[in-house]
C-alpha cells in the first residue's frame, strides 16, 4: 500500500511525462501545496531556470486575513503581474499531482484573472 505522499509522487511523475516548459516562452507553471502555505513558480524546463515565483509566504499576501483559499487566488496574480512584466502571456499549467480542485483551482483562477492563458 502506498502512503499518500508516494501516491502523489506517482502522478506527479505522470504528469511531468506528458507536460513540460517547452521555452521561456512557454514555461510550467508549477505548484507546491504545503498544509499552510501554496507556492508557485514558472519554470523554463529547457534550460531549467526559474523565471518566476511567488508564495503565501510573501509580505503583502501574509498581513491579509484571509482564508487559505482566498490567499492562494492572490498568489496566483501575483505569480501573473511578475510574469506579464517578464512579457510572458501562455504557460502550461502543472498541478504537480494535486486534484484541480480547491486552493490548486484558485492558483489557476488567479493567474487567469491577472493576465496569463492556459
């Protein structure tokens, strides 16, 4: 029987054979879902580069009292404003191995909202 976190390792590795940031054009978008926090970062798989990244943890996201949920929709944007400044609009979407669902699905929102297509 496999635990939950070799699970998740399992599909996220089934994912990343399908998907991947095909430039810097193009990057992946990654996301990392920790009990507290969500992290997000976009990902040039090419030269295997961060080009970009935001997080719960950030000064402006952490002062707002707002649900987890909320929190990650605002680290969505963020990830979208600092993307749109690096003049990059498409990304592929990577939920690394998390249902679309819930904070993952507002990460998604989020970005969309601020400007980047998936």
């Amino acid at each position: 029987m496999d635990t939950k976190s070799q699970r998740r390792q399992k599909i996220k590795y089934r994912i990343r054979r399908k998907i991947s940031g095909e430039s810097a054009v193009k990057p992946r978008l990654s996301v990392f879902r920790s009990n507290t926090d969500i992290y997000v970062q976009l990902i040039d798989d090419v030269n295997a580069v961060t080009l970009a990244s935001a997080s719960s943890k950030e000064k402006d996201i952490a002062a707002q009292k707002v649900t987890k949920t909320e929190k990650s929709k605002l680290v969505g944007q963020s990830l979208a404003k600092k993307a749109v400044a690096l003049g990059i609009e498409t990304c592929v979407f990577d939920r690394g191995g998390y249902l679309y669902h819930g904070r993952v699905k507002a990460v998604a929102e989020g970005a969309r909202e601020a400007g980047l297509k998936f």
